[in-house]
C-alpha cells in the first residue's frame, strides 16, 4: 500500500518509528515558520509538523497544500511537546515530523466544511454525497450499519439460518403501497416488478424445505415520500418453518437485545420487552406503535362527563364518540402562548380544538384543589368534584395539566398520540439513550376500507387468523383476530410480521374476503397457490427494518442519515440526477411512448 501505518492507529509506542501515511488534508495551520497538518485517513486523524529544518522541500509543499489534498508523507513519529498534547484525540500525544511529501492528488474547494461537524443544507450534502461521507458522523453511521447487519447476518447464521438472494424483478407482490415496474423489452407490453418485500418468494422458500431463512432485502415501494420514507428501504426479511408466534418474537428478542448489547452498549433496554395488545395500545396511548420511554397515558373520560353541559363533550359522546385524556406533570402553570402550540398541533391533526384543564400553578395534593385554582373553558360547566375525579382517572396531580380531546374515537386517538409525544418532548421525558422495544399483538385480520367499500387486510393476506376465530370469517369479519406481531421501538415501528396461512383453501377464501375475483387471484396468487397442495409446512417470519434500527442507534432522526446514497424527499437522487429523461431510442425500444398529462 502507499502507506505503513493508518493515521489515527499511531500513538505513544509508535515514538521513534519511520512512517509512511497517506491520507487526505483536513486542517492545516502555519506557526511561527512551522506548518501543521492534521492529516485523515479513514481511521482517523494525526497531527503531521513540516520543519524547514528537518526538510526544506517538504516544508516548501507543505505551505502550498489546501484542504482535502490527498498526500503521502514518510517521517518519524514523535511525542508532541508538553502542554501541545490533545486529549480529544486518540493520537493525541503524538505528531509525525515529517522528512518527505508527496502530492497524490488536488482537490477544489469542497462546497461545505468537511472538518467541521456543523450544519450543511441536506440538499447539498446529498448532491455531495461523496463529500458528506468523508465527514466523522455520516463515517460513523456508515461503520454502525455494516456492524449491524454484520452482527444479524453471524446470530441468525449460528442458529441454522441460511441467506437467499431473491429476484429484484418480479411479479407485484401487496405489501399496500404502489409498485414499481420495468418495462420488458422482450415482451412488450408486459412488466416486471420491484418486490414491495420478498413475501411470497420467502413462502415458497418454505415450501422448498428451506426451513430458516433470512436475507438482508431491498424492498421498494413507491409511497407519498412524506415522512421518513425511501422508495427502496432495507429489511431483514425472515422466515421458518414449523414454528407459532412465541418462536419468532423469542428469536427478535434475543437478536435486538444481543445486538443492541455488542454495538451500542451504552444504550438501555427494558428486558424482558413488555407486550401490548392492539386494543390496549390503542385505549392506553392512542397507538399501535407507542414510545414507552415515558407514560402519559391516555384516561377514558366519557363515562365521568357523559351528563355534562359542557357542549362539545355532549355532542362527542351523543354521536358515539369519546372524551379521553392525559396529564402533563407540572404544567397547570402553562401561560396562554405556551398553550398554543398544542392547540396548533390538535388543528393540524383534525381536531376541532383541544381542551386543556389546569389544576392549578402550585404542586399538592387532588384534595387540596379549590375551584378557584381550576382554568378551563370548560371550567364553568364541570363541578370540582368531577375535575378531581378526571384527574384522579389520568393520575394528575394539583400543578398538572389535563389536556383532553373530544369526538370520533380514531381521530381523538390521533390527537392524543400527538400531543403525548408533544409534551414528552417539552418536557423531556424521553431518554434518547434508553431502548424500549415492545411487541404489539392481537390485531384484527381486516379492517374496512370505506372509500373502496371492501375488507382490506390489516398486515397482509397471507396472515393466518387466529384458528378459533376462522368460524367468524363469514358472520363477523371485523372481529377475526389474526396472528400478527409488530415489534416497536421509541415510537418507530420496527417490524410487522405474522404466522401465515398454508392452507390453499384458506388462503383462497381470505383473498375472495378481500374482494378478489376468481380470476384475480388466479392470475395474481395463482402460483402460491399451488404451490401450497404440494405439503407446505405450517410458517411464519417477520421483517425488521434495517434503516430504522440503525437510524434509533445512531441518534439520528431520519433514516437518510444512515443510508449512503439516499434520494430526498421528493424521491430524487440529487447526485446522481435520477430519475431522468429516456431516450428516443430506448422508449421505443421498449415500446413505450410518453404521454402528455
Ligand atoms: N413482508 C412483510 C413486510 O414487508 C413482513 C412479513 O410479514 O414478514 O412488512
């Protein structure tokens, strides 16, 4: 290699030694007729003296160098003088006096600092991608990814699992999102496309005797990118054989926690993980994927204010709706302007306003609670006895502030969910080192579309239902429980996955149930299928999203931080220009022709 040693491995022990490093220039600072460079390589960074005394032509180049020029230098490591050590780096003690230096390469002015771990517009970053990757955090999140999927691909290779390349060009496989097709020129007309996941090929894989497999997957999904989404995102897609729901979720158990254990161990988990159902996530935080890093949790108010004058808990609860609400500890105090953001945000979510009590400015007791220390809108409607009552149901206390949502079950949810996480984070209540994975269970199979005016289903249709409810399948379809698991993390699902049907006969009644025609399910399930009359085994799998977990590892809020060549979130590849016209020549080609909308 042109170099002996890497940059950031010299230290104290290496005093003495002739070296040779090649790397590129991050600082450089002229001193007093001395010139300093902080040389980097992708190990680190090591402090490199240019002495005219040692060598006048190396101390000739050294004066023309600029940031990011890529050089070689041989000299003797050295210990820094006393009180010129740095204790920030880990080659701190030490600086290579330099005898000789090449220039291996130029390099322009970068478009934003590379050395400096300050805010740069994402826009940019993204265009320069190649220049955002030489900086310490995004080297950092690029090492923790591969560690992870290192650390996956060794656990589940101990246990017997194998990896499978599946096809990227396929057939349409529903996962709830839009394909993404290619144009085959060979048969026109006709497309492949992206796997939205790896699902069905992994059931065939089952039938196949595979018994456990895993693969690291691209999956692609043309979503909205609103959010924090990607069209094409990383799982680890899994699936074994003769197994039932405790085996999948014991397995993710143990793989997160190890995994969490070997390569962020200063980060804390909850074990065992707790385990919500559906309907208590729901009641309790107002979601099926809740941060359980902090409680807030949600009361049912209705039955306290079912007779109350007050007009929109009347209205909310005559219409079948509820009044549900939670605590903010400390908060009865919240001036007018601090109570606006909430209200803002309530808006926003689609409720018509949010009604906040305060039980008063001091801390004390429920007891202790005079009607004069209640402020609310809603104050002049509600007795004290029934605030105290509220209170006592959310867990306040005097000095805290109810905030509370009225009307159409999901949607008060919806508000709720969002003000937990609002306050949670006002108020700091989330530890950003603590890791509280859940699993969520107990999901209805289906649930009803009212806009298409059919059963959708709530994973996907190879999800078994639970067997003592397979009768219900034709008398209450809403109530069919399936055998569905998410794992959830800080707020973030993580993973969905189920025990699947391996039943032909019940496979093709749940997609008739979804309101596909004989000739739908034909054409677009036909080989799973048949697949399924020749013995397949009773299965299950799961798939974890790898960007996600390595996003909550790296303290990183979206996962464009820890992928290395994103698109944005308008879908667009700003490096690379992509997507971009096609030709003439290959439209035609593939006998396509661009219509104008
Ligand atoms: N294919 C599912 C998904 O991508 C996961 C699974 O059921 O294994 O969400």
């Amino acid at each position: 290699m042109l170099r002996d040693h890497a940059c950031g491995a010299l230290r104290k022990e290496h005093v003495g030694k002739r070296v040779t490093l090649a790397g590129w220039v991050d600082r450089r600072r002229d001193h007093g007729g001395l010139v300093f460079i902080d040389l980097r390589d992708c190990e680190g960074v090591v402090q490199v003296v240019f002495n005219p005394g040692v060598s006048g032509s190396a101390h000739e180049t050294a004066s023309g160098l600029r940031s990011e020029y890529v050089i070689q230098v041989t000299g003797e490591v050295g210990l820094r003088p006393a009180g010129t050590e740095n204790s920030q780096l880990p080659t701190g003690d030490v600086e290579v006096i330099t005898s000789s230096v090449t220039v291996l390469n130029t390099s322009e002015t970068p478009p934003f600092y590379i050395n400096r771990e300050i805010d740069v517009d994402e826009n940019l970053r993204l265009k320069y991608r190649y220049l955002d990757l030489r900086r310490g955090r995004m080297r950092r999140n690029l090492i923790l990814r591969h560690r992870v999927v290192k650390f996956i691909r060794d656990f589940l290779d101990a246990r017997g699992f194998i990896e499978v390349e599946t096809p990227v060009m396929i057939k349409s496989t529903p996962e709830g999102a839009r394909d993404y097709l290619v144009p085959s020129r060979v048969h026109p007309g006709k497309f492949y496309a992206l796997p939205q996941s790896p699902q069905q090929l992994k059931q065939l894989l089952m039938v196949a005797g595979v018994e456990r497999y895993f693969q690291i997957a691209r999956c692609f999904r043309d979503e909205d990118t609103r959010a924090d989404r990607q069209p094409e995102h990383t799982q680890l897609d899994l699936e074994m054989s003769f197994v039932d729901e405790e085996d999948i979720l014991g397995l993710m158990e143990e793989l997160f926690t190890c995994l969490v254990k070997s390569v962020t161990p200063h980060k804390r988990l909850v074990e065992p993980w707790p385990r919500l159902a559906y309907e208590d996530a729901m009641d309790r935080y107002g979601t099926d994927k809740p941060d359980l890093r902090f409680g807030l949790e949600l009361a049912n108010l209705s039955d306290i204010v079912a007779g109350s004058e007050f007009g929109v808990f009347r209205e909310a609860i005559a219409a079948g709706g509820v009044v549900k609400g939670f605590s903010a500890p400390g908060c009865g105090g919240y001036s007018r302007s601090q109570l606006e953001e909430p209200n803002k945000l309530a808006q926003s979510v689609g409720a018509r306003g949010l009604l906040t009590v305060s039980l008063g400015d001091e801390p004390g007791s429920l007891e202790s609670l005079t009607p004069d220390m209640v402020r609310s809108v809603a104050a002049r409607f509600l007795g004290v006895d029934q605030v105290r009552e509220m209170a006592q149901r959310a867990g306040a206390s005097r000095g805290d502030l109810l905030l509370i949502a009225a009307g159409d079950k999901k949607l008060v949810n919806r508000v709720l969910d969002e003000l937990r996480r609002e306050m949670s984070s006002r108020l700091g209540l989330a530890d950003p080192d603590t890791l509280v994975f859940l699993f969520v269970r107990d999901f209805p199979l289906l649930r009803w579309d009212a806009d298409s005016g059919r059963w959708d289903s709530e994973h996907h249709p190879f999800t078994a239902p639970r067997t003592e409810d397979i009768p219900l399948l034709d008398t209450a379809p809403e109530k069919v429980r399936s055998r569905h698991y998410d794992i959830v993390c800080n707020g973030l699902e993580l993973a969905s996955g189920s025990i699947r049907i391996h039943d032909p006969a019940l496979q093709r009644r749940i997609f008739r149930l979804l309101a596909y025609s004989d000739e739908e399910i034909q054409e677009r399930f036909g080989p799973l299928l048949e697949a399924f009359r020749y013995g397949a085994p009773p299965h299950g799998g799961i798939a974890p999203g790898i960007d996600r977990i390595v996003m909550l590892l790296a303290d990183e809020a979206t996962i464009r931080e820890v992928i290395a060549f994103p698109k944005n979130q308008n879908a667009v590849d700003l490096m690379l220009d992509a997507p971009s016209a096609a030709s003439e020549d290959q439209l035609a080609e593939l006998h396509l022709s661009i219509r104008d909308e």
